[in-house]
C-alpha cells in the first residue's frame, strides 16, 4: 500500500511540474528554516497576528490563486492538496507561518507553498484563515477513497478515534482533533471531511520523517505506531465523518 500511494504521488508531482510556472519551479534555494516551534513561541506568533476578517479572505483565496489547487470553495481537485474548507483559522495560519519560515519542505508543494506565502503579510494571513474557517466541511466524495475498508477496519479506525491503544501507547485522535473532527487548540486541525488521499500522504510524511513541522512531534511518534492499514480506515472515517454529524 505505501508503494503504490508513493508511487502514484511521484507520478501526479511530474504532471503537477508540466503546468506549475517556471519561475516557481526555478526558483532558488529555500533558505535555512527558522528555528522549530516550541508551545510558547507558536502561541505568541499566533496572538500577534491581526483579527482576520472572512470577505477580504475570499479575496485573498480569488487574487493569490488558491483556487487553482485547493478548490473555488476550499475542496481540492486532487489529492494533491488538502481542503481548506472549515479548517481552523489557527492552524491554517500556522501552516502558512510553518511555509514563510520554511518549517515545511515535504516535498514540491511544499515549495511552491513557502513560495507564495513568503508574500504574504500578516493580515493576509489572518484573512485567508479567517475565510476558510467560514466555509462548510466538504460533504461530498470529490476526491477518490483509499480502497474499500473491511468492516474489521472500520472498527479499528473507530477505536483508535475514541479509545487509542494503550498496549502501543495510542492516545485517542478525538483528544486532539475532537470527537466530531473538529481540531483542537493551536496546530490540531480539524480533519472532518478532509481529503482523504492526502490524509494518507501525510501521515505517511509523518511516518517517514518526511514532515517535520509537528512543534511537540506528536504526529511523528502517532504515525510511527499505526499500520498502514489503519492509517486507509481513518482517512476513510474523517473522510465521510460530516455525514455521520
């Protein structure tokens, strides 16, 4: 399963660079990242951020082109990207703070991310998270599933949501991202209908060490401990979660 997901992410990143500009995929070098986020500096650079306001969010979403990979309404395309749509404002102005520091460097995206948000000021920032905080949790199959869950999988995914596994030392996702999906404080997003093929991918990042942004590197050591099969049945169940509200 790892393979295959790996493989078909090389191959939709070569297509991605046949259309991506030039200029962004020549750009130079990131610089150095910033120093990693500790609890106390990431609440302070969040609480130094301005009141985001939702209508000069949208056209921050419409002038920036965001569109163009997360969705006119927040809901990726691919699974190259993840929804925006009811995302916390908190943890998408993390994730773009994360990009402007180059704390995220995944992979190309990843790039391309820190190239546009390195642009970006603070009020934007605080818009644009504003916006899609505002937008309902994609309801609808718009992106493909992992393959077909057995119902033994289902209940796997279900207990590791509300009941983790403390034989491998699991806490229960809902302690962080809330027992509807909802996100939690500070960088726990909100996962309820999120895409789920990039749901895999980054936990697979997380697995591998790829991703690394985790302030307390608490995904790292949650995504170490699952199997990939779990990893297919809580893509689906965040996935298809808003039906379940």
């Amino acid at each position: 399963m790892t393979t295959r997901y790996i493989r078909s992410w090389v191959g939709l990143a070569a297509g991605l660079a046949a259309w991506l500009p030039i200029a962004a995929l020549a750009s130079a070098p990131a610089p150095a990242p910033a120093p990693a986020w500790t609890p106390a500096s990431l609440r302070a650079a969040l609480a130094e951020l301005p009141p985001g306001d939702t209508q000069r969010g949208r056209r921050v979403h419409e002038e920036l082109f965001c569109a163009s990979c997360h969705g006119g309404q927040g809901q990726a395309p691919t699974f190259n990207w993840p929804h925006t749509a009811s995302q916390r404002a908190t943890y998408t102005a993390k994730m773009l703070l994360d990009y402007q520091r180059g704390l995220r460097r995944d992979n190309r995206g990843a790039q391309l991310m820190h190239d546009v948000a390195v642009a970006m000021t603070p009020q934007q920032i605080a818009d644009v998270a504003a916006y899609y905080a505002s937008l309902p949790a994609p309801h609808d199959a718009v992106t493909p599933r992992p393959g077909a869950a057995s119902a033994e999988a289902e209940q796997a995914a279900l207990r590791l949501v509300t009941k983790g596994d403390p034989a491998r030392l699991i806490t229960p996702c809902a302690s962080c991202h809330g027992v509807k999906g909802q996100g939690g404080k500070w960088e726990a997003p909100a996962l309820a209908g999120q895409n789920p093929l990039y749901f895999v991918r980054t936990m697979l990042d997380y697995h591998g060490g790829q991703r690394t942004n985790d302030a307390a590197k608490g995904m790292r050591v949650f995504a170490q401990r699952l199997t990939a099969t779990e990893i297919d049945a809580l893509a689906r169940y965040y996935a298809d979660l808003p039906r379940q509200r």
